[in-house]
C-alpha cells in the first residue's frame, strides 16, 4: 500500500512522468496530491489513503479500515494538519466499510444511537440514522453534507435526525 504519488515526487517535490500523467488523467487529484505531500511530511511514507473526495465544505479520506485511526492520529493530530494544509475539514472513512461504520465514521464525534429502516411509499429503502440527543452539538457538519457523504460512499439514502429523548 502507499500514497497515489510514488516517494521520489513526493521527497523531491517535483513529480516524475507517471505521476504527472496520472494527475493529467484525473487518476489522481490536486487535492489527493496535497494529501499525499502532507501525510508524506509527517510520516515518511508510513501512512496512506486511497482516496480522498472533494465535498464542498468538506474532505472525505477513503482508506484501509485498520489506517483509520493512524490517519486521525493522535488527539486529532494528522487530521487537523491536513485540515488546516487544505483548508476544509476532513473526515476519515474506512474502505469498503458498512453504513454503521461509515455513519460512525462521519459523524464523529457524535453518538449514533440506532439506524432504522424507513420503506417510502414507492417501496424504497431508506435509512434513518438517529443521533443521541446530548451530542447534538458536536455533530461535525451539516446534516445535509453528511446525507450527501453517506450516499457517495454506501450508495445508501439516508436522513439524519437528532433523538428527540
């Protein structure tokens, strides 16, 4: 595993060819590019992602489930560099993780305290993702942003709302 620039580009700061090409592809993204040369700063290559989404107001890092926590760092470390390197919050969220995790992940430091199913009248499944009452206040960002997140990475609609008890 590693970042999506080798360590040549990134210890030199200028990118070699295949790099550069993946960057002209799309493969990989200017942001995905200032991740990499942060993370690469802090840990000389001993910490990775996969993928990072671009949000609007907020950044979404995708990698292995067990790099999670390493990401973050300790206290919110690495997390709060990279916030502050790119200039939006930043939420990370493990790879192929599911709706309870994934919901777990960006909600942080929130609670949830359920998820229910929620049928529409069109038959369709939707997910309501309750959040203990008292934690109301740390929820990161807005609902609608983290609706919107939780769609990109699960596929799953959902609808966030605060435990009324």
């Amino acid at each position: 595993m590693g970042l999506p620039i080798c360590d040549v580009c990134l210890k030199s700061g200028i990118l070699c060819q295949g790099c550069e090409d993946k960057l002209k592809s799309g493969e990989v993204s200017e942001l995905e590019l200032e991740i990499s040369k942060v993370l690469y700063k802090l840990a000389e290559g001993k910490l990775w992602f996969k993928k990072a989404i671009d949000m609007g107001d907020v950044v979404i890092i995708i990698t292995e489930r067990d790099q999670v926590g390493k990401l973050i760092g300790k206290g919110g470390k690495i997390v709060r560099t990279i916030s502050r390197a790119i200039g939006k919050r930043v939420r990370v969220v493990g790879e192929d993780s599911d709706l309870k995790s994934v919901a777990e992940d960006v909600l942080a430091p929130a609670r949830i305290s359920g998820i229910n199913i929620v049928y529409g009248k069109d038959g369709k499944e939707k997910f309501k993702i309750r959040v203990i009452k008292e934690d109301a206040r740390r929820i990161p960002i807005s609902l609608d942003v983290l609706n919107r997140v939780i769609k990109q990475l699960t596929g799953e609609e959902t609808t966030i709302v605060v435990d009324e008890h």
